[in-house]
C-alpha cells in the first residue's frame, strides 16, 4: 500500500536566482490556500493566488524579491501537476 500524502505537506522546489539553481522549502498552510517560502532554515516569505482581470496571479510578501514571485508560483503549480496520486 502507497504513502497517502498530505496535501500540506512540505515540499521543495528550485529557482534560477542570478544563475544558480536554488532550492527553497515550501510549505503549505493548512486553513488558507497560502504558500509558507524557506531558504534553508530563514523564512523568506509567503506566496498564494489571487484572481485580477488578466486572470490568476501569483502574490507575495515578506522578504522574496519580486523577480522571483512567478518562478515560485510556477514552480508549486508544477509540483501539484507532477504529483503521483
């Protein structure tokens, strides 16, 4: 019998930052469709959807660099894509 993941489990996903790979722990919160951000052990902060007239945009606050909101938001869209049932 498979593993039955938690849809708020923690998981990691990697971003171009200056050209160099990075990886930044993800961790979804349980109550708002909000996306808790860590490089390393430092919060760097939060990321979650919102509907604007040009359709979902990915939004953020805290201490990520705006450069890097849709890399993010992508990057969390593709792991829900590729996740084995």
């Amino acid at each position: 019998m498979g593993k039955i993941e938690e849809p708020w489990e923690p998981f990691d996903i990697q971003v171009l930052i200056e050209g160099q790979w990075e990886r930044l722990l993800v961790i979804p919160d349980r109550e708002e469709p909000k996306y808790a951000l860590f490089d390393q052990e430092n919060s760097i902060g939060l990321v979650w959807t919102e509907e604007a007239a040009q359709g979902r945009v990915w939004c953020a606050e805290g201490l990520i660099a705006k450069e890097l909101v849709d890399q993010v938001g992508e990057q969390i869209d593709q792991y829900y894509l590729n996740k084995p049932e």
